[in-house]
C-alpha cells in the first residue's frame, strides 16, 4: 500500500498504456500464486467459476468502486490519528492498497470539496467555496461530471449516499439509483444537545446519541446493503458504482453496540494547546471566534464538564459504525465475480477537528481540517501494503482513474494522475496540495510545511517536521523568507484566473 506525504520535487509523468503494463504484472503475480485477497490478509484461491484476472484485463475496463465518507479525519488506525480509534476494515484494506498519509482536500467543506472531486477543478476555477451551488460559473455549469464521464465512456453507473452534497446530483448521472435514507440520522431521541440549552446563541449544534436500534436501521448500514446487492448482480457493462456513507457527520448517532466498544473515560482526548489562536492572523482568529453568541468549543465547557469526552466518545463510535459498513461492501466484493477486476477508492471528503484552535467541525485552513483518509487499489498495478508519502490533493482522484482506466481524461481537469505513484510510492512527485477557504485565502501543504496566505496579505507557516500540532507559526522568521514564497508560488500558480470580489 502507498502512503502520501508532501513534497515538492520535480518529475515527470510518462502515461503508459494501462491494459499493457496491468497485463504483464497481472500475468507475473498469476505466475507466482497470486490472486485475490481475503479479510485476514492472506491470498485466496480464485473460485474455478470466476474469470482469471489476466482475462479480464486483457478483454475488459476495470470496474470502479468509489467509497466516499463524511467527515472522517485521521482518526483511523493506519493513520495514527488517535490511538483509540477501531477501525480493523479501512485498516485491513489499507494493507491490501496504496495509502495515502499525506492527502489533502481542495475545500474543507462538504460541497465544495466533492464538486472539486466530481469535476477535477478548484474552487478559484469553479468558484464554489461553500455548500451552495448559487455562485458557481459558466465554467463549473459546463464541466463534465465524473460520473456522467464514466457514463459516456460505457459504464453502468450507480449510486446510494452521499456523494454529491445533495447525494447523487443529476439523477441524469446514473443508471441507477438507491433509495433514499434519513441521510445523517436517526436524530436524538431527546432533541440536540446544544439546540435544546442554547437555542441560537450556538450556531454548531454538536450533538450525539447511542441508539437502541435494530441492526440495518442506519442509513450508512442501507447503503451497505444496496452497494452488496449491485455486486451480486451480473453486469454486461463494467461499472462504476459510487456509495457514500454519512458517519461520522453530526448529529453523531450510532447504534449503542459501537458506543459500548469504548471505555469512555479511558479515551485520549486531541492535543488541545492553550491560547492557540494567539499567533493566528486576524482573519483566521475570526473565522473561529465570530460565531454568534457562542463559538462551539465554549458551548462545549458549558454545557457540562464532561460533555468533551463525550462527544470524542461518539465520534470514534460513528466512526467504527462507518468502517464497519466499509467492511461489508469490501468483503462482499473479494467472494464476488469482480475481486479481480476492480478498482477502489476509499476516501473521506475532508477532515474535522474536535476542539484543536479552539474549533469544532471543518472548514479551517489547518491540518485538522484539510487532510483527508485516501486508499486506493487497482487490480495488478498498485503496491499493494505501501505508504507514499508524496503530498496529494482529492483532486488528483479523477485524472488518475481515467489513466488507470485508460480512458481520455476531460480537457477541464486540473489534478494530476499519480498512477506513477501507485506503482512506486518513492517516486518524484512535482506539486504539493492546495486547499483554498474562500477566495484569496489559500493554504498550500508539502511534505515538510504548511504555509497559509490570506487575503489580506497575512500569513502563517508551519514545520511538519517539528510542529506536527502546527502550534508555532514560523512566518514572521526571516530566514524563512524563500520557504513562504517557493509556497507562495504555488498558490499563484495553482490559482490563476480566481476572481477576488
């Protein structure tokens, strides 16, 4: 599997043919005994019924089997976030392809982060910064979307959750659709927690509950099913089949079972330094503080000396929730006719923070906010059980499936395909991740820095190498002068064209 980090190295991107190259590494991994893998990390003999896995390359596209999570941080085994996460499934598949350590999104928002996603674009392109589609461009509104792409191309696609900020987009994207959920509930049984003591005064209405529910009543759970329906199915057509689970968004429910997988009062809580802000520009400080009457992390101490941990405490319980259902629909793909000829991609729309600089929920320029859980395997090419560490944005996902595909990528994508990187994750990689809040106001992520330019001209720089809590902002030393601007660069670059109102 290949893990992502950051770093700004020159190379090139030479595309080779993909069915040649899968082929010939498919043919060699035959040859010595391989096939398909199973959940205890061991590879399995391939049922005389299915078709050998060098047919199919040879004969036909791969499938794609897109996996979208909402909300979910590092917060994962294999990436080390905390240490009490359970999440055995999306740690399992990590071993069986490449991950990403260092992967980035474009927007730290739902909308805006699937739209750059779905189109290959960014936000200064599109102009969709937030969670409304209102001031979006000429550009945006001709774009081709990945799945009506995949579409055009002969593939069956279909969809059930959210992948689009409104679930599936255009029912004209798909050939078929799911039914639909509660999305984001149940809700609490006794009402949200901070709606019910604060009313408007908190703008964020952090909640949870443990559910006394059935199993298969979350709607994460029917997704789940109907994606194991799609795969007992025999398709003519290779497909791309997209299903997006909800966990751990708020109001954060899930099913008392996962809530009881924890020791509450044995968890470890997010490093949390105080007076965090002080060192952050004005209009960074502001994006956190200017929150109605009350900002969420002084909601949180109001509403009661505990209430902290326990929305830690739901978190990692939405989170095992979500990895559970992941582990379902991938188990259900390994005994299926498709284990040998599918692509996956496993990936979360943006981070979320749980008290770090003083903020709850996502949308900052900061760490917690921009990284995001990225795994991806393809069948014969991909290193499976690697880490990259090369810097990656989401954005990066649509040009490289069209190359692993073998399909002509839409002239409109601004990503960059990192099949190079799937095969070996030591090789060079020439830009670092992007992540833009509104307009002017970027941060740029390499595999050692984070450097965010505002606006106004304000700044802030950390070394990842030293500050991994990006704790201490270094802008204002001058011996870093040549840092910021080599990042600085970037922005100009990866920007060009973005209208400042």
């Amino acid at each position: 599997m290949i893990l992502f980090t950051n770093d700004i190295r020159r190379g090139t991107c030479d595309r080779p043919r993909f069915y040649v190259a899968r082929f010939l590494v498919v043919t060699i991994a035959l040859a010595n005994g391989f096939s398909s893998w199973n959940s205890a990390g061991l590879q399995a003999d391939e049922p005389e019924s299915q078709p050998k896995q060098s047919e199919i390359a040879a004969n036909q596209p791969p499938n794609v089997l897109f996996i979208a999570v909402d909300d979910l941080n590092d917060w994962v085994g294999c990436l080390g976030g905390n240490p009490d996460a359970q999440t055995p499934n999306m740690d399992d598949f990590a071993k069986h392809s490449v991950l990403f350590r260092n992967a980035h999104c474009q927007v730290a928002l739902c909308n805006a982060s699937r739209t750059s996603v779905l189109t290959g674009m960014y936000a200064s392109t599109t102009g969709i910064y937030g969670n409304s589609l209102k001031r979006a461009g000429s550009v945006y509104r001709s774009a081709t979307q990945m799945p009506a792409w995949f579409r055009d191309n002969g593939y069956h696609t279909m969809c059930m959750g959210k992948i689009y900020h409104n679930d599936h987009g255009k029912k004209a994207y798909w050939d078929s659709v799911g039914p639909k959920t509660l999305r984001w509930g149940p809700e609490p049984p006794n009402g949200r927690q901070f709606a019910e003591r604060f009313g408007d005064r908190a703008k964020d209405t952090l909640a949870w509950a443990a559910l006394d529910i059935e199993p298969g009543e979350m709607p994460d759970e029917q997704v789940a099913a109907w994606a194991k329906t799609q795969l007992d199915q025999k398709h003519e057509k290779p497909f791309f089949l997209a299903i997006g689970f909800y966990k751990p968004h708020t109001p954060m429910t899930a099913p008392k079972r996962y809530f009881d997988q924890f020791d509450r009062e044995k968890l470890t809580m997010p490093a949390v330094l105080e007076n965090d802000l002080d060192d952050v520009p004005e209009i960074g400080r502001r994006w956190v503080l200017d929150r109605d009457d009350l900002i969420a992390d002084d909601a949180v101490d109001q509403y009661s000396p505990t209430y902290r941990r326990e929305l830690v405490h739901a978190y990692h319980a939405c989170v095992a929730l979500t990895d559970d259902c992941i582990g379902q629909v991938l188990s259900h793909l390994r005994d299926s006719r498709y284990a040998n000829n599918t692509v996956v991609v496993l990936w979360s729309d943006h981070g979320w923070h749980l008290g770090e600089k003083q903020h709850w929920r996502k949308w900052m320029p900061w760490e917690e906010s921009t990284r995001s859980f990225l795994a991806v395997h393809v069948p014969g090419v991909s290193a499976d059980g690697s880490i990259c560490d090369r810097t990656v944005g989401l954005i990066d996902i649509f040009p490289t499936l069209a190359e692993v595909c073998n399909l002509e990528p839409p002239a409109q994508l601004q990503g960059q395909s990192f099949r190079r990187l799937l095969v070996n994750p030591d090789d060079a990689w020439d830009r670092p991740a992007l992540t833009s809040t509104t307009a002017g106001n970027h941060t740029v992520r390499s595999e050692r820095w984070r450097y965010i330019r505002y606006r106004d001209g304000s700044e802030e720089l950390y070394d990842h190498s030293k500050d991994p809590n990006e704790w201490t902002n270094l802008a204002d030393q001058p011996e870093l002068k040549e840092v910021k601007k080599q990042h600085g660069q970037w922005i100009e670059t990866l920007t060009e064209g973005e209208i400042i109102q």
